[in-house]
C-alpha cells in the first residue's frame, strides 16, 4: 500500500503530470495522423476502382466511401476543434480508431476480394516498386551508406581517411563519382532488377491467368445457381400439375385416393393424375416418360395436359391414348415417348375400363385378400409410332377392394449390388398391411424402396397411385 500511495504522490506531482499530458498529447497526434492515414487510403481505393482496377460496383463504392470519409472526419474535427489538448480526447480517439480500422479492414477486404488477381494491379505494384527501387539506389549513392563492392577499385596502397563520411573520403580518393554512379548500376541495381522482371512477370502472368480463372468460376458459379433457380420453379411449376392436396375430394365417399411423386433429379419424367370426368366417373392416370431431366418435364406436362384435355371430351381410354398418340407424333422432333396406364372408374358400379401404352401391370386387391398383379395386355408406347390402335379391357372393383398403379422405378430400383427390387418385393411390401389406407400404402412402399436401396444413388422416379373403392351407398 504504502508503494501506491508513493506511486500516486508522484504521479500527482508538478513534472510528472506534465509528461503524462505531453505524451497522452503526442498519442492523440499520433491517432489523428492514423486515422487521416486510413482516410487517404480509402480514397485510393475509391480511384482504383473509379479507374477500373477494382470491381466494385461504383453505386456501391461511392456509397462505401462517402460514409468512410463521414466516420473517419469525426475525430479529427474533434481533434482540430480542441488541438488535441484535451486529455478525454484520447479516450475518443482511441474508441473510433479501433472502429474506423475496422470498418477500414472491412471494406479492404471486400474490395480486394472483389478482384483479387488483378493483372492491371499487378503491373501497377511492379512498376512502383521499381520506381522506389531505382529512386533507393540513386539516394543511396548520394546520401546513402557506400558499397565499396560496387565501387571502381581503389589503387593498391590507397588509404581511406574518413574525417566526415564514407562518400567523402572515397571521393577525396580520387574516385570519379559518375563512375561510381555507373559501377552501382550495372553491377548493383540492374541485376536485381532483371531478376524482379522476371519475378514480376511471372506475377502478372499468374494474376492474369488467376483472374481468368476466378471470373470464370465467378461465370459458372452464376450459371449454376441460375440453373438451380431455374431447377427450383421447375420442379414447382411440376408439383403444381399434379394433383398433391389430400384428401383430394373429401365431399365424395365413394373413394379414397392417394398418390405421390419422388423425382430422381430436381424434375423427372413420371407423372400420375386422377380427375373427376363427371359426376360419376374419375379418370386415373399413370405414366412415364422416357429419359430425365428438363425434356422429360416438358414433354410430362405436354402429355399430361392432352390426356386431361382430351378425357374430359368424352371416349374410352383407347381412344383417348389414340387421339394423344397421333398428335405427339404429328410433332415429335425430339423422338421421346411415353408409357400410359389409364383407366376411367364408374363410381357407381365400380366398373373399371381401361387401356394400357406399355406401362407397368396394375396391381389389384380384392377385399379381404392380397395384391395380385393383373397382367393386363399391352399396347405401344404413346409417342412412339402415329397411326397406332389400343384396346380397352373391363375389371370390376367390389366394395373394399384397391387399385395400385406405380412406374418402373420402383421394381427396377438398384441397391449396391446391383439388384433389382423386382415386383416380388413390391408385392411384399403392399402385402405388409393389405387393409392399410391408400396412404399408409404409399408410405409402406416408399420406406421399403429406401431400405433396399441404402446408400445405392436413386437413378429413377418413384412415382405411385393407391385407390381403394368404398362403393356406392
């Protein structure tokens, strides 16, 4: 205690508070000087950019900069108002020199980012530090510390006197200073200077090539998420043409239907669809398009739209698919086709008429027993060759019984070893909980389909329709 008591009685003393406030002054001077510092070089940012050397958008930079100066001229209004004799000033000037580099550092690093291999920055630091390296030699010589090495060598038996400095006393030797000059250069600073060419060449060349590269990832960086963006609206847009609000007719007791589509990629080609025609029939809808992707999309809703359209008209399902068929194919320059189960329900008599375009065997449930798969006959696929004739077939669903439509991407999933679920696993897994809802149906098979397939990459669509008949009241 008794050594701070004596630290705080000198510390109050005459002298001491002198040199406290002189050097509490000399900081304040010195943070006024930072900051100003800071200032120029956010202004030198700002040209670079103005003059193309940086990349940041000019709005945005002028902003930066505008605010940056506003910031930075706070203290040192602050320290001119009071000539920085104030001793609260360097709480002031400390608290906003620590936030100015910040914001500094911050706006550094961002703009530098922005083009961080700069072929024209680059050239510009070689030919400066060129400059300050010729300048350096040439002071040097005249005012700088003398290497002897580079000097003319002396006569032997020469004696140096230094009464003042090295220079004087080489050239009082008789040392032709111009000579000197020449030796320094050729042998010195050229030297160096060609192997900092070189240096500076090869950095301009990884700047230039490096900046290439960076814009051109910056390129598909953007392409790419355009793309997902894209991608993301797409496959929307395709949810959206699907009907996906359950229960789908809650008012109509006759049926419950479920269905769902688990694409492989962001869009797929499968599709399903379940529309009332009327009052007392529904139309059912199971297909798949060849390939993936976007086309697979497109050429989805082309073909889904013209059986919706072409249903509601009236017909049975063969003609239906025949009507589709003819008009893909007046117009089918991508040569893609699609695979069709369809099928219209009198909900009335539970009377089934169907036709199928080389689509999956539908798989039926009789009340009380198991799914069975129903080996309808086959016709050709829709897209694949005008002028092509379809057969409907008839089957009747009794009070209680299901209906199962699915794509082939369900019996040809893969896991690892390259096996395929097959039908016999499907119908397995439907025969899990035969009695189970439409939905429950749906996510049976699903949790199934991801079991088998484990760490495999799913390469097709999962698509999938479940009715189960309730009959008419």
């Amino acid at each position: 205690m008794k050594k701070i008591r004596e630290f705080f009685k000198v510390y109050d003393s005459e002298e001491t508070r002198a040199v406290f406030e002189e050097n509490e002054y000399a900081a304040n001077r010195l943070s006024f000087y930072v900051i100003l510092t800071c200032a120029v070089i956010l202004v030198i940012a700002w040209a670079l950019n103005l003059a193309g050397i940086f990349t940041v958008s000019k709005l945005r930079m002028n902003i930066v900069t505008a605010s940056g100066v506003i910031e930075f001229a706070i203290p040192a209004v602050l320290y001119l108002k009071f000539n920085g004799k104030k001793r609260w000033l360097k709480y002031v000037m400390v608290i906003i020199l620590l936030f100015v580099c910040t914001q500094l550092f911050t706006i550094l690093n961002h703009i530098l980012s922005s083009r961080y291999f700069s072929k024209g920055f680059t050239v510009m630091i070689s030919t400066l530090s060129v400059i300050a390296a010729a300048a350096a030699t040439v002071m040097t010589v005249y005012y700088g510390i003398i290497d002897l090495n580079f000097y003319p060598k002396l006569d032997p038996g020469t004696t140096l006197v230094i009464e003042d400095t090295l220079r004087s006393a080489v050239t009082s030797a008789g040392v032709d200073p111009a000579r000197a000059v020449v030796s320094i250069l050729v042998n010195g600073f050229l030297p160096r200077m060609l192997v900092f060419s070189v240096i500076a060449l090869i950095a301009v060349y990884i700047a230039k090539h490096g900046h290439d590269m960076v814009l051109k990832q910056n390129t598909i960086a953007r392409a790419s998420a355009n793309a997902k963006a894209e991608l993301n609206t797409a496959t929307q847009i395709q949810n959206s043409m699907v009907p996906n609000i359950f229960p789908a007719f809650p008012e109509r007791k006759e049926f419950d239907v479920y269905a769902g589509m688990y694409t492989a990629k962001e869009v797929g080609g499968d599709f399903y669809d379940f529309f009332l025609i009327d009052d007392k029939h529904l139309a059912m809808v199971m297909a798949d398009v060849s390939g993936k992707g976007v086309p697979a999309a497109l050429f989805m809703m082309a073909s889904k739209i013209l059986i919706n359209d072409r249903a509601i008209m009236g017909g049975t399902p063969a003609e239906i698919l025949q009507f589709v068929n003819d008009r893909i194919c007046s117009n089918n320059q991508a040569e893609m086709f699609v695979t069709v189960w369809l099928g219209i329900l009198d909900l009335d008599t539970g009377k089934v008429i169907a036709a199928n375009a080389g689509h999956e065997y539908p798989v039926i449930r009789k009340a009380g027993e198991k799914y069975e798969l129903f080996k309808d006959k086959h016709g050709f696929v829709v897209g694949g060759m005008e002028g092509v004739r379809y057969k409907d077939y008839e089957f009747t669903l009794e009070k209680g019984d299901s209906l199962f439509l699915y794509t082939d991407g369900i019996p040809e999933a893969n896991n690892i070893n390259e096996e395929q679920f097959g039908t016999d696993r499907l119908l397995d897994a439907l025969n899990m909980d035969a009695d189970a809802s439409p939905e429950e149906i749906l996510s049976t098979i699903k949790e199934e389909v991801n079991k088998f397939v484990g760490d495999a990459v799913q390469f097709d669509d999962l698509t999938m329709l479940c009715l189960k008949y309730n009959g008419n009241e």
